[in-house]
C-alpha cells in the first residue's frame, strides 16, 4: 500500500471500518516516512475473514481449503465443483453479512452444514463426521434426524 504523496510502501493503520455494507473495509492509514495520511479501501474477497479455533488460535479464512473441504465430502456423489462454488458463494455471503470479520471454526462448519443438508445427505453426514467431531451416538443420531426432515 504505497504512499500517494511520496511513494514509500510502509504505513501504519490509524483508523479502520466496515464500508460498502461490510463488503469491504475503510483503512485510514498514515505514511511512516512523511505523515500523509491516506484511505484505502479492501474488499473483503481477497482476505476477508479470520477463523478461530477451539484451541484459541486462529487462520485467515482460505476459499481454496473450505472448497477442497466440500469438495471432498461430495465424492462420488451427483454434485459438480459448480454447486460447491456456488454453496461457498453463499457462506461468503453470509460471512460479509456479518459486521465482524471473525468467525469461529465451529460457526463455519455449522454454516457449511445448512447447505449439505439442503443439498446430499451423504455428503453432509461425511462433512459433520469430519468437522462436527462428534463427541457420543446421540449427536450422530440428531444430526441424521435433521437431515430427514
Ligand atoms: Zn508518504
């Protein structure tokens, strides 16, 4: 993010919010070498969410691995990789929907569950088995109960 004034490519954050209806975010940054400030604006397409864990760490959301995720679960079944582009089109969606930028592994999972659900009973019951994690039959049992619905 170079500096409009003078060019330099270091600057530091000073302000930053939702625009664009959380489509992307409002930076005011400020030059570290001649104290122009100036805004910039990053659709949140390119690096928009962070996704924590259970164990409190946490990675930037990665498009390429939730695909590969669905992906995965769907094998063999009748879904082609443009259904599963156009189900973590509509997470995104409703990621962006969202004011903060911050999403807890389980939410995401949940999120990717809904639409498997509406979607292949098997490819949901092979995507919770993965990343429900479930703990005892009883889970197992009402996530297979929800799907039959
Ligand atoms: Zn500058």
């Amino acid at each position: 993010m170079r500096c409009p004034s003078c060019g330099y490519i270091e600057s530091k954050v000073v302000d930053s919010r939702p625009a664009d209806e959380g489509a992307s975010i409002r930076r005011r940054r400020e030059c570290l070498e001649c104290g122009n400030r100036f805004t910039t604006y990053e659709r949140l397409g390119d690096n928009p969410f962070v996704i924590t864990k259970s164990d409190n760490s946490s990675e930037a959301y990665n498009r390429d691995k939730l695909f590969r995720g669905i992906l995965i679960a769907c094998a063999k079944r009748p879904i082609t990789p443009e259904q599963i582009s156009e189900i973590v089109d509509n997470i995104e969606r409703e990621l962006r929907s969202n004011v903060k930028n911050e999403i807890s592994s389980k939410e995401l999972g949940d999120l990717t569950l809904s639409y498997l659900a509406d979607l292949d009973e098997v490819a949901y019951i092979r995507f919770a088995s993965v990343y429900k994690d479930f703990q005892n039959i009883e889970e197992f049992s009402d996530a297979l109960t929800a799907i039959n619905k």
